[in-house]
C-alpha cells in the first residue's frame, strides 16, 4: 500500500499536499484491517461508480511522477550518506536474492551423521541427560531407560529430513543406517565416550516417553540458549554481524531479519469449542488468533516468530532465535498497551534480548527488517537502544497516508543563512510544505545526508538524521545534471527546471542541512499511541536509494516459512503441545545452523573442525571423459 505514496518521492519532487491526500480517499478499505473471513463488508467494492475500473485520482494524473523505484546512488553519494558501495545487489538482486538454494549434494545418511556429529547439539544432550539420569536416580523406580538423549535429538532431526515420524522411524531401523550414523560420530569426537548412540536404535514409541515424561519448560530454555549460541558463533565464523567488519546503517551483513506465521495446529478446532460430550481431539495448547475483534486465522495454532540472517548465496541462512507470540506472552513494562498477539512485539523483544545477550558479538548490528506490522512503539524501542528500523509503513485508519507534524526546524546554508520551515513526515520521508504562487502547498521531500546515534543517559541512543532541501535546477530523472544535447520533451525535465521559478524564495535555501530526531519525544510517548513520530517517519524511508537494497532481504524470511511449511504434512504441526512444538522446531534451528555451515565450508573452503571434530565430508568425484564415454 505504501509503495504508491513512495513512488511520489522517488526522485524527490514536489508533490501537491492535497494530492497525496487525495490518494487515500479513493480507496475502500477493510475495516479491521484482518485477513479472517469479516475482512471486508458486503456491497464495499473498489469499483468506480459504473461498476468498471476504480476511478482515477489526482495523483494518478500527475504528469511529473516517475513511477519507479529510486536509482542507486554512486559510490560518491554512497560515501557522503554513509552507505556502502559494495555492489550488494548483484547478489541479492535488489529486492531480493537472484542466487537460488541448490541441494548440498549430501546423502540423507550423510546430513545425519553431520548432525550426530554437531557438537553444539551434544552439548545439549549432555546438560539433558545430566538432569535426566539425576532426576532417575532419586527415584529408582520403573524400566531403565535404553536410549540416550543424543538418540532423541538425531531423530528428531530426522523427522525433518525424512517427512514424518513414521519415515524417520522406518530408515533408521535399518541397522546399516544406524550403525553408519554410531561409526562417524565415535570417529569425529574419539576422546568424548560420553557422546554415543545406543547400539538399538529410535523409535516412534521411546520418542514419545521422551517428550511427554522429560520434556520441560526449563529444558526447552536451556536447549534454545545453547542454539542461539551456536547461531551467533556461525554467524560470526561466516563474516555476518562480525563485530571487526564494516560499520554502516546500509550494509546488509549487519542487518537482521524476522517474520512471523501462523502454523496450524493438527486438530484445528479450539480447546474451548468442544462440550463436554462430543468425541473431538484438540490441541490443549494451540490458540486462536484475533486482531480487531476478527480473526487473525481461523483455527487453532500456533504464530511462530524466527530472526535471521543470511549471506546473499545459496543455504548461507541462519535461524537466530525462534519464539512464539500468543496471549500468554509476557509483556512489556514501558509499554502498557503491549499487545501479546502482535507478532512485530514479540520479534523486537527477540531482537533486542540478542542484541544484548551477545553485546561483544552484535555490536555492530544496525537493524531490524520487518513488515508493517511493526508498531511505531515497536520501532521506538529499537530507536532508543541504536538501532533502525526498516519496514514500510502502512496506511492509516483512514485509508490513507500518515502523516505527522514534526515541528519548526532551523536550516543553515552553505553561507551560514539560516531560516526555519515546519517538517512534516509522510510515509516515513520528512520534508517542508511551501505554498506555490497561488497558495496551493506542496511538500518537498528531503534528501538523507547522514544517519548517526548519539548517545543518551541510561545505555539508550538517540538516532538523528541530517536532511537536506534537494537542488532541483537542470536534473535528469536519476539526480546527474543534464547537458544541452539531452532531450527536454519530457515532462518530468521541464517539471524540475521550473521548480526554481516556481518556488523562488525556498530555492535561496536550496542545499540547506537541518537535523531531525527520528526518536519521538517523550511528550508524544505520554500521548496516545498515534502521536509517535514513528507512526510517520523512519530513519531510512522507502523512498531513499539503499532501501530497496536493505528490505529486499526481508522476502528470505518468507521463503524460509515457506520451507518449513513444505516439510510439514498437511502444512500442519507435526505434534500436540506447545512443548513438542517447540522442540521440533529447535530442531529445524540445528539443521538451518548445520546446512549453512557446510555450505559456507564447501564455497570458501573454511574449518569446520569446531563444529564437527574430525569428521570429513565426503569428497564427490567427477565422471572423466573416459567414463562419460562408456
């Protein structure tokens, strides 16, 4: 929705206030605002009043628009901006990767004793059977246990890379599958008898006892812990949030990314739905989603929330951390309107606890991707702890684009004249309204300078921009001047040569810097939730040149729910509980941490004896021509 306002201010020209006003209202939009079942009334259309096309507003007939997204800047007005001119999209294409993830090329036996042998996944078997065999030994009651932690944990892993519990219970009874599996870890780590398979392999029946008799809230803390750890510490080995590498707000490496989605439970039907007689299975744990009083989806489940990060090549993605947002969740104290359902809440609280969790690692993180459901309080929080958000903003209640007074700033000349202009944020661009020869106001969007945090009182920050009036006389489309052998019948040309004559007195201060402070004060925080200057206005808009390059990254999160989903049968949870649940999917954690790491490994050629002791991936031969021909 955004995109059509941003396209106004993609060459940073004037546009009429009223026009972009006008956008909104020729919309109809969902009340609500959900995707349930009473998103949209009966007899609301978007079609014009003959029933055909919508009718045009006033935006659509403006001839000065490009209709475009903004060019890259050059390695000079990278440098002035403090962006990178490392050519990122090449790779990452932009709004999103052009490499595509081709398989490893591994055996599914193969992927297994990789796992087996992972040594941040041992080292949580070992903490599990500590607490395990302590908790057995006070009671010494009932049959002796006859696996072992490490068993649960590679058949859990199998479960994802077999389909079901049924197909990962079939391929490892095989005895030559397991005792493969029990030979390459004994090789990789010979001075740790304490990590060993059972000689009999897993079944479906010892997985179950695990997770219903073992399975605790505690013990689910300590294995997500452990897996962040080893998220970050590949994530440094693989040069990402390296904390030694180059500090930029543009620079994709630092960047983090999240996204939430709805996995259904497998019985759909809520817990609260079925009487006391009816013969219907459900799911204790799962919940339904509303927001506005609609439904979010409309049965049972469970919203997952993952942080990530990648590397712009093929299985180089990380899963960081894995949540869930559900009423349940705890809140937050300097937020009292903290909505547990928002899914934006729990991922910037996910954010925020890695960041300072691992603050010698992470230092250099600049920000966070999200979609827009990230709230202005949201994007308030990762402001104060020096950090930027990078979402578009959706359109207000209204329909239409939010718009927020930001007060008078002071703009100082390249001579030392200064003059005051009120700055309003549309959108997320800030810029000055100024009145034409006829009193009609037009906005006049700024130009990124710098973004820089300073810090404040209390380990928070403040990030304060510096913005320009733009220099609109005798510019082509993408900023270069134009010389006389260029074409001028195009309107967008003879639009910026006249802007001079049309604006005279705003055109003396033309490339005159003033700073803006993205964070909102603490007069609007006190204020109900839609007074944040957040609600209009972001560090890096959409409209500026490198956030199509930073927000791209986003579409990785969606592919990689768009892979777990495709594991899944029936795109559903694989088990009843919250606790199975999330164990599956640290598991899933493990095998993104795993998958990235031997991929890095067979592009660069880098160790990864840490992770796997001397464990040797298999070496894949070529067919020479002599084969070939036979």
């Amino acid at each position: 929705m955004s995109g059509r306002v941003e396209r106004l201010f993609a060459d940073g020209l004037p546009v009429r206030l009223a026009d972009i006003r006008a956008i909104g209202s020729a919309k109809s939009p969902r009340k609500g605002g959900g995707s349930g079942p009473k998103g949209r009334k009966k007899g609301k259309s978007k079609r014009g009043p003959g029933g055909g096309r919508p009718q045009p507003t006033r935006a659509d007939n403006i001839s000065n628009l490009a209709d475009r997204r903004p060019a890259r800047p050059s390695e000079e007005e990278a440098a002035d901006a403090g962006g990178e001119p490392e050519d990122w999209s090449e790779q990452s294409g932009g709004a999103g990767r052009k490499v595509k993830s081709a398989p490893l090329k591994l055996s599914d036996v193969e992927l297994l004793e990789l796992m087996a042998c992972f040594m941040p996944m041992l080292t949580a078997a070992g903490l599990f059977e500590g607490v395990i065999s302590t908790r057995s030994e006070r009671r010494r009651v009932g049959r002796k246990r006859e696996y072992s932690v490490i068993d649960v944990f590679v058949f859990e892993f199998a479960i994802w890379l077999y389909g079901s519990i049924r197909s990962a219970e079939d391929n490892l009874s095989d005895p030559k599958n397991w005792e493969r599996v029990r030979e390459a870890l004994e090789f990789a780590h010979p001075d740790r008898p304490d990590w060993r398979l059972s000689p009999k392999p897993m079944n479906r029946d010892k997985h179950y006892r695990f997770r219903s008799k073992y399975l605790t809230d505690q013990m689910l803390r300590t294995i997500r812990k452990l897996a962040r750890d080893a998220a970050v510490n590949a994530a440094k080995a693989m040069g990402l949030l390296d904390p030694e590498g180059r500090n930029s707000f543009t620079y994709p490496r630092l960047l983090m990314v999240a996204d939430a989605t709805f996995l259904p439970a497998v019985y759909t039907i809520p817990h609260w739905a079925v009487g006391p007689g009816d013969n219907k299975r459900t799911d204790p744990d799962a919940k339904v989603f509303y927001r506005n009083d609609r439904y979010l989806a409309g049965s049972a489940g469970y919203m997952l929330v993952y942080v990530s990060c990648r590397l712009p090549f093929g299985n180089e993605r990380l899963v960081l951390d894995i949540d869930f947002a559900d009423p349940d969740h705890p809140g937050a104290d300097d937020d009292p309107g903290f909505n547990p359902n928002n899914d934006a809440t729990v991922a910037t609280k996910m954010f925020l606890d890695l960041i300072g969790d691992y603050a010698h690692k992470l230092a250099r993180v600049h920000g966070l991707c999200y979609d827009m459901a990230l709230r202005s309080a949201d994007a308030d929080r990762l402001l104060d702890a020096g950090k930027l958000p990078f979402t578009r903003i959706p359109y207000t209640a209204g329909s239409g684009p939010a718009e927020k007074n930001l007060g008078t700033h002071t703009f100082t000349t390249r001579d030392g004249n200064k003059a005051t202009f009120k700055v309003y944020a549309i959108n997320g661009t800030p810029g000055i309204v100024f009145p034409d020869g006829n009193g009609e106001l037009w906005f006049f969007p700024l130009k990124r300078i710098q973004t820089k945090k300073v810090p404040r009182a209390g380990d928070k920050f403040s990030i304060q921009g510096t913005w320009a009036i733009r220099e609109y006389s005798k510019h082509t489309k993408n900023g270069a001047k134009r010389d006389a052998s260029q074409s001028t019948d195009c309107d967008h040309n003879r639009e910026t040569d006249e802007i001079p004559a049309l604006f005279p007195n705003l055109m003396k201060f033309k490339g005159a810097k003033t700073t803006i402070t993205h964070n909102s004060s603490r007069a609007e925080r006190k204020a109900n939730p839609h007074a944040r200057r957040t609600l209009a206005l972001r560090p890096i808009p959409e409209s500026d040149p490198w956030f199509t390059e930073m927000y791209g990254l986003r579409e990785d999160a969606e592919s990689t729910f768009s892979g777990v989903k495709a594991d899944l049968l029936d795109r559903r949870c694989r088990t009843i509980g919250k606790r199975s649940v999330h164990f599956n999917q640290l598991a899933y954690q493990f095998k993104t941490i795993i998958t990235a790491l031997v991929a890095h490994h067979k592009r660069t050629n880098a160790d990864i004896s840490k992770w796997f002791g001397k464990y040797q991936l298999p070496v894949r031969l070529r067919a020479g021509p002599e084969l070939k021909a036979a």
